[in-house]
C-alpha cells in the first residue's frame, strides 16, 4: 500500500511539473457534487487555448459512463461523432476499470481540447496518452460548454471573463 502511494505521490508530482510548465487551471469543481465526487471538472488555459478536462476517479465506473452515454445521446441524438466519442470512451472505461483493479488510484483523464492549431479529444489514463479524436470543432466546442455548464453553471468564456475580474490570471 504504502509503495503504491509513493508511486501515485511520485507520478502526480512529475504531471504537476509538466503542468506549471504549460497549463494553468484556471477553475475546478467536483461532480456532481463535493460530498460525493466521482470526477474533477477543470477549465485549463494553455499556451495554444484551452481544455476543458475531466478527471474520473471513482468506484462506480460503469454507473459514470452510463451517466455520460445518456447526457450525449440526449444532447446530440444519432450524431456520427458522438457515436465515435461514445465508442472510444467505452474502451477508455474498459481500460480505466482493468486497471482500478490493480491501482486504486488510477485516474482517466478526458480532455476537451480547444486549441488555435485545431480541436480535438484526448483521452490518457494515468497520465499516458490512450488515444487522440479529431471530431468536428462543432462537437467538441459544444461539448465544452455542455461540461461547463453542468460544472460551474457557465460558458467558458463567461467563466474566463469573472474570472478575469476576480483577478485570477
């Protein structure tokens, strides 16, 4: 046990050096609540734009990703590129579960990335790159917005412009 923290304390430590490096999180919240998490919704800010990232960590995998599967099919209906980020998020899930059995703290990692040089999904478990989409910018730009909202009851760029006047960076 005691190895396994180390190791967990070790790997977050080199990915909050990668992270000062190139991102800065400019806010966060638990869902769907503080009380029980299940994952950690951040908008990040990097050198080529933003992500907007989910970080599942939780026991119940099978109950987030059905969670997830109905908020898409109720937001997009028969779309091709929901089908295809649906798909590969199953087998992200698979992969998440397998390994939650071996390592309690694993942590998969789905970042919305909306970058000037194009847009696309990450997927990464454990801080290792899984697989890469390049959907439409319509999709995951509108996908954002849908996580915001749901996480901070804002757009993205409403969230940057209070957090601007807060004085964050």
């Amino acid at each position: 046990m005691v190895k396994r923290t180390w190791l967990y304390c070790y790997f977050l430590l080199l990915a909050l050096i990668h992270l000062q490096a190139t991102e800065t999180v400019l806010a966060s919240a638990q869902m769907p609540n503080r009380i029980f998490p299940q994952s950690e919704i951040q908008l990040v800010e990097t050198e080529d734009g933003f992500i907007v990232r989910s970080i599942i960590d939780t026991r119940f995998p099978d109950k987030v990703l059905k969670k997830i599967r109905g908020s898409e099919e109720s937001n997009w209906g028969d779309n091709k590129d929901m089908q295809t980020y649906v798909e590969t998020l199953e087998a992200a899930f698979i992969d998440y579960k397998d390994e939650r059995r071996m390592n309690k703290q694993a942590l998969l990692v789905v970042d919305f990335c909306r970058y000037s040089s194009g847009d696309r999904i990450d997927f990464k478990l454990n801080g290792e790159l899984r697989e890469s989409l390049f959907l439409s910018s319509n999709y995951i730009r509108n996908n954002q917005e849908y996580i915001l909202r749901d996480a901070f009851g804002q757009t993205a760029e409403t969230l940057i412009e209070q957090l601007n006047k807060e004085g964050h960076p």
